[in-house]
C-alpha cells in the first residue's frame, strides 16, 4: 500500500500546485530520486524490523547533515549543535543495540536495522536537496516539484509489493489516502516553505518530533513493545529534539566549516 499512498501524494500535490510541473528537471529529479530512496527503504525497514526502531534509525539524518551541511550548503556547523548530535549519536547506538527477537511485526530485525540506516543517509541527502532548491528560488514550486517526482519513483519502485489489487479493503484504502493526501502532500507542502528560511541540519533535527509518539501507537495498535535500549535511545533522541526546538534564536558560533 505504499506504492499507492506515493501515488496518491503525487497526484494530490500536481492539482494543489500544478505550475510544479514547470519546475521539472534535473536538479529537482536528483533529489526526487534521494526521496523515493527515502521512502522505499523505510518502507523495508518497516516490514523487517519494529516500527520505531525504524524511525529511531532513520534519525540518524542529523549526524550525517552534520557533514553533509557544510560541505554541500556551505551552511556552517555551530559549536552549540555538537551536544544535540551526541545526545542523537548516544540514542542511536542504544536504539541499534538492542536486542530485538524476531517476531511476528519484525521478523528480521537486524536487516531491517541496515535499511532504517540507509533510509536515515537518504533522507540527509533529501534535506540538503530541498533546501538547495529552495535558498534560490522565490517560490516552493522547485521542492514540490522535487517530491512529486519522488513519489512517482517510489509508486513504480513499490507496486510489485502492492499487488494484487483485491486483497486490499475499503478501510486500507481510505488510511492510504489519509497518508497520502495529509502525512506526505500536505506535510511536505510545509516542510519545502519551512527550507527556505531554516537550516538543514535544525530542520532535521525538528522533524525528528514525529518520533515522539511512533512507540505509542505500535503499542496501541500492534502491540509491539520495542526493547528496554530502543525506547531509551528514542527518549534520548527526544530530549534533543526538544531542547534544539527550545532554544532562542542566537548569533551562530561556528566552527570554521564552510
């Protein structure tokens, strides 16, 4: 059903903005294709691991925008970050080192792990490419047009896991088109406005607020409890979120990366 949730997103996003088709090329295919790599392996992740070991590891895009800032957005690393990206760094290890036994909801945790970690590298790589399409252009139709063709990428790339067509019901269709018209469209629709004006890096580390609650509802509605470490690191990993959201706007110190 992810498949068809891109498929939805792309075509909500094509009659809300469709002066995006103009922007199309590329700029905006390369780093559509950083967001379908995003999608399909979190996808993956999800099917072999826990859920929120899934989004734990995927938040791992800060300390790679940590690198990847200053070297392709010459957006300088400020000494006041380096204790969030440890706290993220310290959750995260703790999230990959527990112990998760195989089970019905992740029947391969390690392997499911690996890609949640590619799909964290992903998703670094997706920031800095919308934030690059959106520093120099007057409007956000560059980074729609980015994630309209990623999901076009990620419906092909996922439709052979989407078929056939009949064993899906009329409730899986309607949750589909939710997450398609409200989790992907309209979030992003925010996220490629919000670029222009926040760096990378605070951009990534403030997303990683949707990690607050991914435990809470795999409980409630899967009953799957994560390990004693995961939950652990993913507190860790939410502290820092909170105090990097806290903090007043302040004259950078940077330490010399541009």
């Amino acid at each position: 059903m992810a498949s068809f949730r891109s498929g939805i997103a792309a075509l909500t996003l094509l009659l809300i903005v469709p002066q995006a088709r103009r922007a199309f090329g590329w700029r905006t295919a390369l780093v559509g294709t950083a967001y379908a790599a995003t999608l399909v392996s979190f996808v993956l992740a999800n099917r072999l691991t826990t859920s929120a070991n899934t989004i734990y590891l995927q938040s791992t895009a800060p300390l790679y925008l940590m690198l990847l800032g200053p070297w392709l957005l010459r957006e300088p690393l400020r000494l006041r970050d380096l204790p969030i990206i440890a706290a993220v760094a310290g959750g995260l290890v703790l999230v990959f080192l527990g112990a998760d036994r195989p089970s019905a909801t992740a029947p391969d945790p390690a392997r499911g792990n690996l890609f949640a970690l590619g799909s964290g590298f992903s998703y670094a790589l997706l920031i800095c490419g919308l934030r690059w399409l959106g520093r120099d252009d007057g409007n956000h139709d560059r980074g729609i047009a980015a994630v309209i063709l990623g999901n076009l990428i990620a419906f092909l790339a996922a439709m052979p896991m989407a078929l056939p067509l009949g064993t899906h019901s009329g409730v899986g269709w309607g949750v589909v088109t939710y997450l398609g018209v409200f989790q992907i469209a309209g979030a992003y629709l925010l996220v490629t406005k919000g670029l222009r004006h926040v760096r990378a890096l605070e951009t990534s580390l403030l997303l990683l607020a949707e990690t607050a609650l991914n435990p809470v509802w795999s409980w409630l509605f899967l009953r799957e409890v994560p390990a004693t470490s995961a939950l652990a690191g993913g507190a860790l990993i939410i502290l820092a979120t909170i105090v990097q959201a806290a903090r007043a706007p302040a004259q950078p110190t940077t330490l010399g990366v541009v």
